[in-house]
C-alpha cells in the first residue's frame, strides 16, 4: 500500500458519491460533530487554526483533551465505520472529512 493517496475527483454535494466527505464549520470554542462515517480510512484537512479532535459513537473532545491537529495539516486515520468525529478549535476555523475506502 502507497503511503500517498491521490484525490481525482470529489463528487459535488456532501457524503455522497464514491468519495463521499463532510465540511465541519467550527465556531470558536464550540463543538461540532460530524454525521456517522463509513470508512475505514479517513483523510482529515485543517484550516489555519489547530484543531482538537476525537472519534467515537458520542465523542467527547475539549481544547485540552482529544488529538490536537496542527493549523494547516492534513492527517489520515484508521477509522471504525459508523463513528462520528467532535471537534473544536480557538477561534472560527473548517475541517474536511474525506472517506478514503
């Protein structure tokens, strides 16, 4: 398996299609989660602001707890399909979801 995954195409609307993906708005200091995921790998990209996240059926995720993911970044994790992902950041920033399998 490649360490490098390429994106061709990203199908429009959101968590449809073949890739399907979500955008998390964040306000600052207020958390967010995502729908139910089905994957098994997913590709996180990150605004300027670092984020906190956490994955879980009802995760819990603060600015002291949870994974911190730098300002900028793009992280992919192994992932238990059906979870769901919180995040929050210090101040207004996105964070994109993308199922990679």
């Amino acid at each position: 398996m490649s360490q490098y995954y390429t994106i061709t195409t990203i199908t429009t609307g959101t968590n449809t299609g073949t890739n399907k993906y979500q955008t998390m708005a964040l306000a600052a200091n207020a958390v967010s989660t995502s729908t139910a995921v089905t994957a098994r790998r997913i590709l996180i990209t990150n605004g300027t602001t670092p984020t906190f996240v956490a994955f879980g059926a009802t995760p819990a995720v603060s600015t002291t707890t949870g994974f911190q993911l730098p300002g900028n970044s793009e992280m992919i994790f192994n992932f238990r399909s059906g979870d769901k992902i919180a995040a929050i950041s210090a101040s207004n920033s996105t964070i994109s979801i993308l199922d990679l399998d």
